[in-house]
C-alpha cells in the first residue's frame, strides 16, 4: 500500500485512468462489433453508415494512445474489405 501522500494520490489516479481507459478500449470493441455484424447482415448501406460512425471512435481512441495507431488502422482496413467484398 502506498505510504506517501504522493503515492495515494498516483494510486488514486492510476485507478481512475485505468477506469477510464478500459471504458475507451470497450468503446472501440463495440464500434468494431457494430460493423462485423452490419456486414452479417448483408446490407450494405447499413454497413457503410455503421463504419463510418466507427471509424471516428476507432480514430479517437487511437489519439488518445488507448490502443496504437497500427491496430486501429489494422481494424479499420479489414472492416472496410469486408464491406467492399459484399456483393
């Protein structure tokens, strides 16, 4: 346990930063999710809208260093193959 009153306090934000964080990381699996399943479904209309709504959470949560910017970018290349290869 932390002994300084500096310590408790980094322990208290750290604990809030991780709360925070882990709310951005599930954002971005629900973006990702949203889009997997719009292309299930088969519309592809319905898909494009779905992506572009999370192609900007997936951006922002890439700026804010929640995940690197490679796995965004990697997330957002094959969803958009995968709504570019419904026929």
């Amino acid at each position: 346990m932390a002994n300084t009153a500096q310590a408790r306090k980094r322990a208290r934000q750290s604990e809030k930063q991780r709360e925070r964080n882990a709310s951005q990381r599930s954002e971005f699996r629900t973006a990702v999710k949203k889009v997997i399943k719009a292309v299930e479904a088969g519309d592809k209309e319905a898909a494009k809208s779905v992506y572009q709504a999370s192609v900007s959470v997936i951006d922002s949560i890439a700026d804010k260093k929640i995940v690197h910017k490679n796995k965004a970018s990697r997330h957002k290349s094959r969803l958009s193959a995968a709504i570019k290869a419904m026929a």
